[in-house]
C-alpha cells in the first residue's frame, strides 16, 4: 500500500513537470515567433535590392580612399580621403552599359565606348554626356544605407554631394 502511494506521488509530480515545461516550452517557442515577425519587421532596409534602401555595411568596412563595389544595388561606395561617402550608379550614363572599376588606373572605365570617369564619377574622356549619376546616402548607426530608388543627375563633382560619417 505505501508504495503504491508513493508511486503516485511519482507520477503526479511527473505530470505536474510535465506540464509546466509544456507550459514553458510553448511560452519559448510563442516568444520566438514573436522576436523572429518583430525582427523581420525591424529589418526591411537591410533586405532590400536595388531599387530600394541598401545596406551597404559598416562605415569601418571602408578604408578611406577605396572604391567598394555593393552588388546588391549596382552602385558602387567611394569613401573619399576625408571619410567621406560617393554611391556611383555603375550603370553608364551614355547608353547604360555596366561600368567597372579599374583599380590600377583610379578610374571606372566603360567597356561599350570607351567613356572614362574618375573616382567621383566625373566623366574624364569619352561619349558620355555627364558624370556617373549618385545615389542618396544615409548613415544610421555606424552602416551606410543607400537608397538606391533615387538616382541622382549631376554636371560636376561637389563635395556637398558627399555624406560624412
Ligand atoms: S555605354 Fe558607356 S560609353 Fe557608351
């Protein structure tokens, strides 16, 4: 008799555990689902492609003076001397071609027709009728975002069109 009780005991108490780490476990996993939507909803901006806002990465990723080519939004991120940014639109603005940049010349030069540009996009020699059309840049919490939904036509290079970190 008494030890039937105390196996009751067991298994109450097993039930009770059970239960309570049913309990929990279904609190985490509610918990998870909640931070991963909050999360999704929080990060928009850095899962965006061309076309949109794109993170470009950290401003300590760039070394001053270095051309970056971002992929995900064609342009390409020059971090001038001072630590300031340039987003260059790779794309020509004679007849649209893909623009690459030519590390040993300093310069972005068109494979199509042969229009060249400098570091800021200034149109060296060449077709092409103005300097690389930028990109708005934003800087929020140490990462560069750049909007690439907005392109931006110029004459000339301004360091006002640059954006400081
Ligand atoms: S498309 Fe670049 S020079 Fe013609």
């Amino acid at each position: 008799m008494t030890i039937q009780i105390t196996q009751s005991k067991k298994n109450s108490l097993s039930r009770r555990q059970f239960l309570q780490l049913a309990w929990l476990g279904s609190l985490t996993i509610l918990g998870a689902q909640t931070l991963a939507a909050l999360w999704r909803f929080i990060q928009p901006v850095s899962a965006s492609g061309f076309g949109g806002v794109v993170r470009a990465g950290k401003v300590t990723d760039f070394a001053p003076g270095s051309v970056t080519a971002i992929k995900a939004g064609r342009f390409y991120l020059y971090r001038l001397d001072d630590g300031s940014f340039l987003a260059l639109w790779q794309k020509c603005t004679h007849l649209g071609c893909t623009v690459p940049y030519v590390e040993g010349e300093k310069q972005f030069h068109c494979p199509c027709h042969g229009s060249i540009f400098d570091k800021t996009g200034v149109l060296v020699g060449g077709p092409a009728p103005r300097p690389l059309d930028l990109f708005p840049i934003t800087i929020r919490g140490g990462e560069v975002f750049v909007d690439t939904g907005s392109p931006i036509q110029r004459e000339r290079f301004d360091p006002k069109q640059t954006t400081r970190a």
